[in-house]
C-alpha cells in the first residue's frame, strides 16, 4: 500500500528523562550485557571500549534498573568514567527487534555523533550521577531557585551536583510553601527513575544568616522546647546535655532572628558563656521535612540515637553557578566552602 513500515530492527532509548534534554543521538559503541552480579550490576562486551580501555564497560545497580536491562540485552551506548573507568551512562539504546547483518552495519554507520550533554571529548558527562550513587550519604547544600505550592515540587540550584542540574524537591520531603527563593539548604540526594536529582529527607533550612559569614552546618542535633516568658528557650539535646552538664539555651533575639518556635528540630552548633554554659548562636538549620513523630513535636524522652541526623557531613567544594541563579548559587557556594572546611 505504500506506507512506510519500521524494518526488522528496532532500538529502543531507555533511561531517558525526556525533561531535562533532547532525545540523545546513538550511541559510540555497541555492546552486550554479558554478565550481571548477585547485587544486579554487570558489564557489556564491546571490542571496541576493550580494545581502548583494556576492561569491559561497567553498568551500575541504579543503571540497570533505571534502563530495564538484562543479561543477553544488545545496546548502543556512550561512556562515562569513574576512577579512570569506564561505564555505561544513561540513557542508552536497547534493541528490541530482530537482529540481521546488513541492518546492524547500517545502525553502526549511522550513529549520530552529537548530543547537547556530552562533553568536549564527543563522551556523554554522567560524572556527577556517578559521584551521587558512589557517595549516597554525602550532604550537598543549595539553594532554592522556585516553589511551586500548586504542584507540590520546589527546585533548587545546587552547583555541586553538576551546573547544568538542578534538583527536584518532592512535597513528600517538603511543602514548597516552607521554603522561599534564595534561602540555603542541606540535603541528600537521590537519583531517580529517569536519571534526575531529586532531594531526599531530612531537608534543613539556614535560618538567622546575615549573609556574609560563611554558615556550616550543624554540629548537633536537638529539638527546641516551649519559649519561656522572656522569650528564650532551651534545646532537647541529650548530646549537648552529656557533654556540658545541662541544655543549650536560644536567647530571644536569636529565636525571633531565626524564626524558631517550640517542636522545631534544628542542627546547631554551641558557644559556652562566661559562666561555660552553652547557648546556640545564629545561624542554625531547620528541618523542613514534616514527620509529626520527629518534628511536629519536642520529643523530651527520645534517644539521641532515633533523631534524623544530617551526618556524616560530606560536602563537597561548589563549582562555578550557573548563570540563570546567582544570588542563589552565590548562597549555596558560601555554605558548601564553609561546610567543607
């Protein structure tokens, strides 16, 4: 009849987060999946990447199944290194038809050599989701760059993870009406089923920043009690109270500077008066992440061990902010250099 008809060969583009780019061009090497661990990982056989690299192309867990691939799978893919080696990044192309001689030098031949997110070597950049899944538990600091309350999804500049990425803050990890543009926070990241950066709780807010002395983040971790009739108040710290004999004390200034109220939880560091009792100075940091088990409430009688902690502090040393935010990547390389020293 006429029409066009897809020929016996067909590939499939997995692990594309339609979002963030373009659909991508073909990839630089095909290759099979060859192996796959217990823990899910495996590697595609390719002559070519083991004929530069010396090893076969590592896939890892979260690649795997963000891509839906399999021992005996073909695809065509680009690479990403980590350590100096090689790995397959996301996304990649699958093949889903039937396989014939001619048609696989034609896919060969006709792969398409650019793509708007790879770098100057003509290699896809996945560095950064490679640092993220190799360091689950490092902290990174940001800032808010909008909210959206209507769609229950806030989006924050974090140069850090990479200065092309912004991450996605999920109303599950906390309510955009909490936040506002500019303002500094910490949190871990994951990444999700389409490969994007996405916040993960706990997730604090700077509060009581005057902008210009570097903030780091909390050495402890307590929650604030009801404010006593001048207006200060002491912090649930069973840490702090271990350590120097008695709670930490918020002066009133510092509580209405900080915006604190009874039932915040908050990461803090201590200053010890002339008298060696300790009190909190601003800035601290607010968990905005709504759990009325943890946060709603103080909790006077819960052990330290069960407070959500914001530790260990890995932070990583921000990189130039991207154009489109600066007030609010300035904030976030500030905290993140003050962070890591």
């Amino acid at each position: 009849q006429g029409l066009p008809q897809p020929a016996a060969l067909m590939w499939k583009l997995v692990g594309w987060n339609s979002k963030a780019s373009p659909p991508p061009g073909y990839g630089k090497y095909l290759g099979n999946i060859n192996r796959v661990l217990p823990n899910g990982s495996g590697f595609v056989s390719c002559p070519e990447v083991f004929a530069e690299h010396k090893v076969d192309a590592f896939i890892p867990t979260t690649t795997m199944k963000i891509c839906g691939l399999s021992k005996g799978d073909t695809v065509s893919f680009n690479l990403c290194f980590v350590v100096g080696k090689p790995q397959l990044s996301v996304p990649c192309w699958k093949k889903v038809g039937e396989d014939a001689p001619e048609e696989k030098v034609a896919i060969a031949e006709n792969r398409c050599t650019t793509s708007p997110q790879k770098a100057s070597n003509g290699i896809e950049d996945q560095s950064w989701v490679e640092a993220i899944l190799a360091s689950p538990q490092a902290v990174y600091v940001g800032a808010v760059k909008s909210t959206s309350p209507s769609k229950g999804l806030s989006v924050v500049v974090c140069p850090e993870v990479s200065p092309k990425k912004d991450v996605f803050v999920q109303k599950s990890v906390t309510e955009p009406s909490l936040l506002s543009t500019h303002d500094v926070v910490a949190f871990k990241i994951t990444i999700d089923a389409l490969g994007a950066p996405q916040a993960s709780p706990p997730l604090w807010k700077l509060m009581g920043w005057n902008g210009k002395d570097p903030p780091r983040l909390g050495e402890y971790v307590g929650h604030v009690k009801p404010p006593l009739l001048n207006g200060s108040a002491f912090v649930d710290c069973a840490e702090v109270a271990s350590t120097h004999g008695r709670e930490a004390s918020i002066h009133e200034k510092v509580m209405a500077f900080c915006g604190l109220s009874a039932g915040d939880t908050i990461a803090f560091s201590i200053q010890l008066n002339a008298a060696g009792h300790p009190h909190i100075p601003a800035p601290c940091w607010k968990c905005c992440t709504e759990d009325p088990a943890k946060v709603a409430a103080p909790v006077v009688d819960q052990p330290a061990a069960d407070v959500v902690q914001p530790k260990p502090l890995e932070v990583k040393p921000a990189s130039t902010p991207p154009a489109a935010a600066p007030a609010a990547a300035d904030a976030a390389r500030a905290a993140a250099a003050a962070a890591a020293a």
